[in-house]
C-alpha cells in the first residue's frame, strides 16, 4: 500500500468506527482522504501523518480527530452534530461552521 496517495470513499454509505478510520494509516504516502457523504460518526486519522486534505462533511459526526503537521485543507461542514474537533496545527483551508447551522434547521423543521 506504499503508492496510494488518495482514497475516496464519498457517497458508500459507510457507516465506521474511529478504530476502524484509523486504519488509513496503512496507506504509507496518503495525502487526500474523501470519506464526504457517507454515515461515519467518529473519525480518526491521527495516524495518517501525510495527509494534507480531509473531506468529511455531510456525516454524522460526532468526533473529528485529525493531526500532523501536513494537514493543508479540511472539510467537515454539514454534519448535523457539531463534532467534537481536535488537532489541527497548520490548516490552511477550515469549512467546518459553515452550513452546520443549516442542516440542523433543514433536519429540526421536516
């Protein structure tokens, strides 16, 4: 898994556990994680020291645990729970708050 540098797993349905995200970090050189539209409720990628783009929005997110210092872009608006956030030391680019607030009035009026 040494060549990998970009997993997209947006719109599968995916419903993982923080234990189980936290194995990305078998894929040695990963840079880009898209993991947006899909049922997670905890994630954790921690352990992918590389990764440099994260999008997560349009989950269930309860907790977001990110770190290292190449983390460059994420995403994680439109979760519905605000998440619990961690780490994030050089971040270029945050889209977390901007349509959070939408989609729980969306979720509280139907």
């Amino acid at each position: 898994m040494r060549h990998v540098k970009k997993l997209d797993l947006r719109m599968n349905r995916l419903v993982l556990t923080a234990l189980e995200t936290n194995y990305f970090s078998v894929f040695e050189r990963l840079t880009h994680v898209d993991v947006r539209d899909n049922r997670i409720g905890e994630l954790d990628v921690t352990a992918v020291r590389t990764l440099e783009y994260l999008n997560c929005e349009r989950n269930a997110m309860s907790t977001l645990r990110a770190s290292g210092t190449a983390l460059k872009n994420l995403f994680a608006a439109c979760n519905c729970e605000y998440p619990s956030l961690y780490h994030w030391p050089r971040a270029r680019i945050l889209n977390m708050e901007t349509e959070i607030f939408f989609c729980q009035s969306i979720s509280q009026s139907t």
